[in-house]
C-alpha cells in the first residue's frame, strides 16, 4: 500500500478502525447516547475486520491508494457528523461504502456497485442507498490535496512499522 507492504497496511487500517469502533462503544455506553440509524439497518457480515478488509483487498475491489482514501473519507465522515459513532454494527457497511466511493474517485477501472453489494451481502438498491447517504454526510466532498493523502499514507506508514 504506496510503499507499505500490503498485508501490513490492511491490517493497520483495520486495527485502527477497530480502536475508533471500541472507543465510540464505550462512550455510547457510558452516556447512554443513541447512535443515528444509518448504516446499521440492514444485516452487516459477521466476519472481524481485519478479515473482511483483507478479503475486499485480496477481491481486488480498489487499488491501495483506495484503502488509505477509505480511511480518509470515514475520518471526513466522523469530523462532520458529530453525533454519529461507528460501532461493530456500521463498521462493515461504512467500510464498503467508503471503499467504494475511494474506488470511484480514485481508479480509472472501478467495480459496480453490484459487485461491492455482493461483496457485502446485501442488495444493489440497499448498496445504492448507502452511497447516497454517504455522500451526503461528508457533504459530497471527494476532494483530497496532495499533502493531506501523504498525510495518512505516512501514518499508515508510521504504524506499519
């Protein structure tokens, strides 16, 4: 992943992902917060995280720069919207629906949206839905400057090591 070996990156965008997942969890729970129902209201894949990221890796449905602008779109996501928590039951869909909108920004050649449907067990409609909504919490912004992406490229780096 842009000069990081590929299993590594994936596993530390998964452990870091993880860690945001366990610290939103705690703080629901110690203040009782309810989370917005968005990405949680369909059934998400029972698998632990670091084994579906390697698996939509190993699918070969994005490029590893897609991987970093995944992580990049969910912390855009999160510094929007304030009230939203990622917990063990978005983190899946988030994760797909990020991967995808990285895919469709960054590569010439990026899968449908049936396919990331497929790859996330649930339907073309419910697949367009996210997206959707997804862009919509980062208010449409795709963009992303050079030196933000080396940016994380280089924490992922730093964390790989």
């Amino acid at each position: 992943i842009c000069g990081i070996e590929p299993l590594k990156g994936v596993n530390v965008i998964a452990a870091t992902l993880t860690e945001i997942v366990a610290g939103h969890s705690e703080y629901i729970k110690k203040k009782g917060k309810k989370n917005q129902v968005i990405f949680t209201d369909l059934k998400y894949p029972n698998i632990p995280l670091d084994q579906f990221l390697e698996c939509a890796w190993k699918e070969d449905c994005c490029s590893s720069e897609c991987l970093i602008l995944s992580l990049l779109f969910i912390d855009r996501l999160l510094q929007e919207n304030e009230n939203f928590y990622v917990t063990l039951e978005n983190i899946h869909l988030l994760l797909l629906t990020s991967l995808m909108m990285a895919s469709k920004w960054q590569d010439d050649d990026f899968i449908s949206n049936e396919y990331y449907s497929k790859l996330g067990g649930i339907t073309l409609k419910e697949m367009n839905k996210l997206e959707m909504q997804f862009l919509k919490m980062i208010n449409y912004n795709l963009f992303v400057c050079g030196d933000e992406f080396n940016q994380y490229v280089s924490n992922v780096r730093y964390l790989s090591e």
